[in-house]
C-alpha cells in the first residue's frame, strides 16, 4: 500500500522463522528472502520409521515508485507475516545556480 509519507508491504510467510528472513531496501529497490527448513522423524521406541526433511528458498525482488529512506524503515515479522514500513525519501528539491 502506498500512504502520503510512506509504503508498506505485508507478506505471508508461513512456516518461515524469523531468522530465516532476510529484508535488503537500495533506493527504490527492495528484496524479501526466506529459507525454510523443516525435518520431521517419527519414531516408535528407539526405531526410525520415517525422517522427511524439506529445505527451500524463495526471494522476491520489488520496485518502488520513489527513494525509500533506508534509515527509518522498519520491519515486523509476527504469526507468519512480514510487516515492512518505508518510509518516503524526501524528493531532492532542485537548485538554481547562479551564473559568474
């Protein structure tokens, strides 16, 4: 969603721990990634009877209309969702020179 002074972007991440997140903002260009890793062994007494693992990674790159200020952006991971608050760097105002 894009507010007045900044834009926020959710992203379901189920299964997904919190330090398997990785956030990346440059400019107007963000990139989520998540790893997952699960492994699950079911066991009958001292007996293995099975042992799934299942490891993944995805990573989704966006673009953004305007600058996003790096410095205050923020993120929040809570229940499965990736909650990303940036901030809109203020555009650069132009300057006129003056002639010698």
């Amino acid at each position: 969603r894009e507010g007045e002074k900044d834009y926020t972007v959710q992203g379901e991440m189920p299964g997904v721990k919190k330090d398997g997140l990785d956030v990346t903002i440059d400019g107007n260009a963000g990139s989520i990634s998540a790893e997952v890793k699960t492994e699950k062994d079911v066991k009958e007494g001292e007996k293995l009877l099975r042992s799934e693992r299942h490891y993944g990674k995805v990573s989704r790159t966006f673009s953004l209309e305007q600058d996003v200020n790096e410095e205050t952006a923020q993120a929040k991971y809570d229940d499965g969702v990736l909650e990303l608050v940036l901030p809109k760097k203020a555009a650069a105002r132009a300057r006129k020179l003056s002639i010698n």
